[in-house]
C-alpha cells in the first residue's frame, strides 16, 4: 500500500513539472515573439512575393471603409493611378509608390506557426485592424494587420492562411492615411521673402495698413521707413522692429491639413464671407529671357504679377537677365473648426481649403494699427535743420544751424561747415549735438487718442525744418510721465527720467563756452 502511495505521488509530481515545463516554453516563446529581436539579417523570411512594379491595384481601409486604386497605362507609357472612388481626386502618386516598395520588401522577425498559436485572438488578429489587398498580375495577396507588441512590430497574417503568424517590422500602423485628403496633392503658400514685402493689409475687425517707404532715391542713400494707417484712414510712422516681425511672420506662414481640393460651398467654412483677408504686396527677382523683359512667369493662381527690368538685356536670345517681379498674396480667413486649435483658410483664386493654426493666423488678428506705431516722439533729421526754438522757465533761446560750403583747394569738391548760433554767438558743437540727441530720441511709454494734458508746459521745442515746423510741449502728467503730443498728433506719455535727462543736457547746452572759447575745433560735413 505504502509502494502505490508513493507511486501515485511521484505521477504527480511528474505531471507537475511536465505542466510547468509547458508554460514555461509557452512563455518563452510568447516572449520571443513580443522581444521582436531578430536573427533577421540573413535569415529573415520575405514575407511577400510581389514586385512593386507589377502591382496594378491596390486597397485598404480608412475608418473601416475600404478605399482602393487603379493603375493603368498613360499615353506616353508612363504608369498613372487613380482612386477608384473619386474621378478627379489630384492623387499624390508617390504616396502609393512608397507604401509598395515598404510592402514588397516586408521580412518576418519571427514566424509563429503550429502550437504556438492557441487563438488569433492573442495577436490582434480574430478582428483584424487593417486588410491591406494587393494585386499583381493574376495574383492577390491580403495582408492581415494584427496588434502592435512592446517594440513596435505587427502582427500579420496573409490570406485566408491563418496557422502562420508573421512579426514585422514595417510600419503598418502609420503607413496608410486616416483621410484620403493626406494622399492629395496640394498647393503650398508662396514663398516670400520677409525683406521683399512692401505692403501688409489686414482686413477686418482692427484692421490696418503698413507700407514700406523709401526715403531716398540715391540707392547708397536709402533707408527704409513704414508708415501705419488705421481702419479710419488716419497715418502714422511705423516702428520698424515691430513690423520686421510681422513681415517675418508672413514668410513663415504655411498651411496645416487640406481639407478640401474643390471646394464647392465656402459658407460652411465661413469662407463665403471672410472674416479676415490679408493681402500681401512684395517684390520678386526672376530669370527671363534677355530679349523678353518685359515678361515674367505667372504661373500662380496665388498671386498676381507685373515685372519691370531690373538690368538692362543684352541681344543675345540665349541669354537671361533678372527682372523684379510685383507680385500680391491675398489670404482669405474663415471660421475657426471644431477644436478651436485652427482656422479654414484659402488662396485667392484657389478652390483648395486648408486649415492654418490659431497661433498664426492671430498673429494678424490679434493687432491693431497702434500695436506697430513708431514711438518716437520726433526723429527730426539735424540735416533738415534749419532752426530750433528752446523755451524752458520762461526763457525762449532760438538755435540756428548755419551751413558754409568751401571748395576744397585740391579738388572739385566741396565741403561744409557746419555751426550753431544763438543770439550772436556760435555755441559748442558737440555740447549742442549730445542736447540735441536727447531731445529727439525720447519715446514713448504710451500712444493713446485718449490721453488728455494735465497741467501747463514746462519744455517746449519748436523745430523749423526745412519742409515745416513741429512743436513739442512736455508738461508733467503724473509723477512718472510726461504729458507731449508726437508729430503725428497722437497724445503720449514720455517718461519722466528721460526728460529730466534730455533738460540736463540742456542746461549743460546753456552753460557751455561759445565754440570760440571751447579747445574743440568744430566739425566739417563733406558734400560732392
């Protein structure tokens, strides 16, 4: 009794361990499958047996729906595809190209076959993510896609063979699009460059108008100046800071997701009537014919354009010259979609419909015409002096800029001296320079129409220029500003440690030794 006892123990233990060996080797084999390790290299099994040159349709699905394409022969032989569900859609052939050529040369990692497999369940693979058919010659092959395991591999199956499971590498999760709008091809914004635009216009609620402006037309000479216009027509200067980085912004600007390549019913993106357009004037070189200037390419629906010569052409047919192009962008802004995360926009002349981010199209929105004023005060040029009237404690000084030409004894050129003269006295340069500095280099803290003046004047400047006069009072406003009004008669508040500064460098103006006096001799300005 006590041999069978201990006989019937000893089955027992046997059963046990051949159970925990079968688990065990269940285990690891799982384990192998999830690592994705492979001894892949040499020995990896090509899964498929297609060539993507000879695959002439294909199908998969997007959102359970099945969409699929059609390659056919062209008329200059060269293959063309097509999505069968759609006559017209502007298919991006080389998204079909490159999901074959990942297709064709897919290889197993691993090959899970025989008692490996206990339920198609376990890979993903009883429903099934992705049916993916391809078609080449008079063979079909469809590719199962299962789960996605720990190190990004996929299970697979193929055709109706399910005792082989295939783990592979290849993307199969990211390969396909999740809207058929992905495979289309589409526009892009125009290239501008942030330095060639010469005019921003925005349209629309706070809408404004910055222009560029050239300020000489010796091209050695020439500086660029902006000026501000609001939505009721009033101009001001531009800063040229703030307004570099909205001409950078257009350079940048580029479209999110198409939506729609022929839209039909703007209304329902709101771009029926828009409720921004911004409009774009810049400038472009481009490479013409040298006997043909007076053409340039215009090709975009985008933009308009009109080119003039910018060099002179030569007689020669096979040679080009450049030619500066104008061209205009116009932008139409609808309704914000459904996230709020972005906005329907649209070209002018275009039917496509794209969305643009929030962040980028109310960089626009979100200004207004004061957001880009110059907060100068008066950058009034010495050079356009012609005299300067100073009241300070109820005393009024008049500084004049005297300009002496003399031609110089060894050449045809000329030279001017330059002096200032109060009264019947010539006064320090350099003294009247540093006040002069200060003065014209006060800003502002704040431009607002709104600002009213609080008490009486306590430094007023009046400027007699050479193309008409300004006058700036600065009357204390509070006991951190200064209450003047800028040359574009928009009340602002300077503050007041810079005036006091700039009424410093006028009492040192006040103290200064006459130019004869001083040990500085004074300084010439040449001029041909």
């Amino acid at each position: 009794m006590k041999k069978k006892g201990k006989m019937a123990a000893c089955l027992i233990l046997l059963v046990l361990l051949l159970a925990v060996l079968v688990v065990l080797t269940k285990k690891n084999s799982t384990a192998d499958a999830d690592s994705g390790s492979s001894d892949s290299g040499a020995d990896a099994e090509k899964v498929v047996d297609f060539s993507k040159d000879d695959v002439t349709a294909l199908s998969f699905q997007i959102n359970g729906e099945t969409v699929s394409f059609t390659k056919t022969a062209g008329d200059d032989d060269t293959d063309i595809w097509t999505y069968d569900q759609e006559d017209g859609f502007p298919l991006d052939e080389g998204k079909i190209t490159n999901v074959l050529s990942s297709l064709s040369s897919m290889t197993a990692e691993r090959v899970i076959e025989g008692d490996e497999i206990d339920s198609m369940a376990d890979f993903g693979l009883e429903t099934p993510s992705q049916e993916v058919v391809v078609t080449a010659g008079d063979e079909k092959t469809t590719i199962h896609v299962g789960d996605k395991n720990s190190s990004s591999r996929y299970y697979i199956y193929l055709n109706d063979d399910t005792s082989k499971v295939y783990l592979v590498s290849t993307s199969l999760g990211t390969m396909f699009p999740s809207d058929m709008m992905e495979w289309a091809t589409t526009e892009s914004m125009p290239s501008v460059t942030a330095e060639n635009i010469t005019k921003l216009q925005v349209e629309g609620e706070n809408g404004y108008t910055l222009t560029k402006e050239v300020s000489a037309a010796d091209s050695a000479l020439q500086t660029d100046e902006w000026q501000v216009v609001d939505a009721d027509g009033a101009a001001h200067g531009g800063d040229a800071d703030s307004i570099g980085t909205m001409t950078s912004a257009v350079a940048s600007l580029s479209f999110g997701d198409l939506v729609t390549y022929n839209a039909s019913d703007l209304s329902q993106y709101g771009l029926d009537q828009p409720k921004t357009t911004i409009r774009v004037h810049y400038t472009e070189e481009q490479e013409v014919e040298a006997d043909d200037t007076t053409t340039a390419d215009t090709s975009s629906d985008s933009t308009t354009d009109s080119a003039s010569s910018d060099s002179t052409a030569t007689s020669s047919s096979s040679e080009t010259t450049t030619v500066t192009v104008e061209k205009d962008l116009v932008l139409y802004v609808g309704n914000a979609n459904e996230d709020g995360g972005s906005y329907y926009v649209k070209l002018d002349g275009s039917n496509e419909v794209h969305l643009m981010t929030a962040s980028n199209v109310e960089t626009f929105t979100g200004k207004k015409a004061s957001d880009f004023w110059n907060m100068y005060i008066g950058m009034e040029n010495v050079s356009d002096l012609t005299s300067l009237d100073i009241t300070y404690n109820g005393e009024t000084k008049t500084y004049v800029r005297h300009v002496e030409e003399k031609k110089d004894d060894d050449s045809d050129s000329t030279t001017q001296e330059i002096s200032y003269i109060c009264g019947d006295e010539t006064i320090d340069k350099s003294t009247f320079t540093t006040f002069y500095s200060s003065l014209i280099g006060l800003k502002a803290q704040t431009k607002d129409e709104s600002l009213v003046q609080a008490k009486d004047a306590e430094f007023t400047a009046v400027f007699h220029m050479t193309d008409g006069d300004l006058t700036f009072a600065y009357s204390p406003y509070d006991s951190s500003f200064y209450y003047t009004v800028d040359e574009d008669g928009v009340p602002s508040l300077v503050n007041k440690n810079n005036v006091k500064t700039m009424v410093e460098n006028y009492g040192k103006l006040l103290a200064a030794k006459t130019e004869d006096d001083s040990s500085s001799d004074s300084t010439s300005e040449s001029a041909e």
